[in-house]
C-alpha cells in the first residue's frame, strides 16, 4: 500500500479575498487602496458605535474597523490640527 504525500496549504491557497483588494462601495472604497505601517491598539467603544462597525464588518470584510476607525481619527486630528 503507497500512502499518499500530504503536505499543509497555505495561507495563499485557503484565503478567499485578499485583504489589500478594494471591498467596499461608496465611501468606503478609498480606505481599501492604501497600506501603510499599523500599531494594534485596544479601547473601549459605545455600544451603537460597535454596532455599526459589526455590521459594516459583515459587509465588507477584514480589515473594516481598523479603515473606519483610522479615516475617522484621521479627519478628526486634522480638524484639531493635530495631523
């Protein structure tokens, strides 16, 4: 009896969207273009901000919140002239 040689896949064979791929429509499609360097953060947010951010993560994919987040810090800052 030969057994078959089974190796393990990849990431690149299992992934089904890349997360670098523009996803969303609209708005959001601009924070999907661009990769820049990131820190993980964690905090605590309002229960409806959550909400929305769920559902936008259904909707468009890995990598939502953090896009969302950023862009909303983002404009934000510049407002303050903190950016």
């Amino acid at each position: 009896m030969v057994r078959k040689q089974r190796t393990i896949a990849g990431f690149d064979q299992v992934a089904t969207t890349p997360a670098d791929e523009p996803q969303a429509e609209g708005g959001l499609e601009g924070l999907f273009r661009e990769k820049k360097a990131q820190t993980q953060m964690g905090f605590y947010i309002d229960q409806e901000i959550a909400d929305v951010l769920k559902k936008l993560h259904r909707e468009h994919g890995r990598g939502t919140n953090s896009k969302v987040v950023n862009q909303a810090l983002r404009e934000f800052f510049a407002r303050q002239n903190l950016l």
